[in-house]
C-alpha cells in the first residue's frame, strides 16, 4: 500500500468558485481546483505523493493518517 493511500482525498464542487476543489485534510493546506473533477482527483493524488516525499525528504514524521475513520458513513448523518 501506498503512504498516499492513509490520507483522505476529496473533491467537491464550490459553488463560490464555480469548479472542483480537491484537498487532503490533515496533510496539506491548499489543494488544487478545476473544470474536470477527474483530473482534479489526479492532481490532488499527485500533490499528496509530493508532499508525502516533502516530509520524508525533510526528515519529519508524517501527519496521522486520516482514512479507516469511516468519514462517509459519519458525513451521511451530517444534515
């Protein structure tokens, strides 16, 4: 498995900026934006292997991982 892979990934459409938004809480701040949610997936997978080789290279632990806490289901009961 991939280091990526621990760390939660989503996109969603803003309707402020009229695109996709893609961000990966708890391990970056930012993320990208675009027309094309596919590619916004793509570009957040890459931005998340890039900053996972940021740590690594820099020495510094990796932030918690973020997925198997089951955020879907939890967001399901979000009204």
């Amino acid at each position: 498995m991939k280091a990526s892979a621990k760390y939660v990934k989503i996109v969603e459409w803003s309707e402020e900026d009229e695109c996709y938004v893609g961000s990966a809480p708890g391990l970056i701040y930012g993320g990208c934006h675009g027309s094309d949610e596919k590619k916004v997936f793509d570009e957040l997978c890459r931005i998340v292997e890039e900053a996972i080789d940021f740590y690594r290279k820099d020495g510094k632990p990796l932030p918690p991982p973020t997925s198997g806490r089951d955020f879907a289901t939890k967001m399901q009961s979000v009204k």
